[in-house]
C-alpha cells in the first residue's frame, strides 16, 4: 500500500528499496520501521524507531506493522 493511504499514527515497515526523501532529510530504509504522520503535499512526514522526524515520497510502499512483518524484517 502507499503512504498516502495510511491512517494517521499507523506502524508500517518501509517495502521501497530505495525510499524517495527531501534534500537534506534522514535517509530512510528498506526495513525501517515508521510511524505515519500527517500528508504534507508530496511527502508524509513521520516518526522512525528513534522518534526522530523523518519525511518519505507519498508514493512509498509500505506494508502494515504486525508481528508476521517484524519477524520477517530481522
């Protein structure tokens, strides 16, 4: 699913392989667990697990956090 799509405050594990940021923004991984912020025009700003904030591409897949996806990440 993309990130446009999620629900304010969701858990979800970035699925791009290469996550589209802005200039000067924290890189964001395959892998990397977020929490969904608010759609800012072509981003979604967020949280990641250090509760820094980071932004990624709209479009970004993602895939729902749930036990099943945590396993499978490590």
């Amino acid at each position: 699913m993309k990130a446009y799509d999620v629900k304010y405050g969701t858990k979800v594990v970035v699925k791009d392989d290469e996550a589209v940021v802005p200039p000067g923004a924290l890189p964001v991984y395959k892998g990397d667990e977020i929490v969904i912020g608010r759609l800012d025009g072509m981003y979604c700003n967020g949280k990641n697990s250090d509760g820094e904030r980071i932004y990624i591409a709209a479009w970004t897949e993602v895939e729902l956090c749930t036990t099943e996806t945590l396993k499978s990440a490590q």
